[in-house]
C-alpha cells in the first residue's frame, strides 16, 4: 500500500540525520567547550551543564555517534512498524 513507510528508508533517514547532529555536536563542543555547554544550558532553561561535562575526546566522539546511529536506526524502524501497523 501507497500509505506504509519503507521501514529501511525511515531507519536510514534517522541514522543520517542522528550521525550529521551527533558530528556537529561534537565538534562545537571540541571547539567552542564553554560556548556549547552554555547553549546547553540555555537549551536546558538553565542547567548549569558544567557540573556534569566530560571531556570530549575523539575517540569518544566517534563511539557516541555510533551508538546514536545504532539506536536511531532501532527507534526509526521502530517507528516505521508502529506507524505501518496504526495506519493498517
């Protein structure tokens, strides 16, 4: 049917959109560290983020894109199936 969601369509969308964020993120952070976590905050209504900050390294930016890929690739097919199944 015309009206169902290609399930490996929606998962990939999910994880290219997740990865460019997941990159982005980490490098804003690795570049601008005080600049972001006060973005953070602003986004967080005022959590000072600072208290629970890491370092971010690039070894640990890579493992956290790719475990932001895997999940979004489980959540948009999720999703997908869900959304195909309500929609009959």
């Amino acid at each position: 049917m015309a009206d169902k969601l290609d399930v490996k369509r929606v998962s990939l969308s999910l994880v290219y959109a997740t990865a460019i964020v997941s990159v982005v993120c980490a490098l804003l952070l690795i570049v601008f560290p005080l600049g972001s976590m006060r973005l953070l905050g602003s986004i967080f209504h005022g959590l000072d983020i600072s208290k629970i900050a890491v370092t971010v390294t690039f070894g640990g930016a890579i493992l956290g894109t790719v475990v932001a890929i895997i999940l979004a690739f489980i959540v948009g097919g999720l999703y997908a199936v869900i959304y195909n199944k309500i929609r009959g």
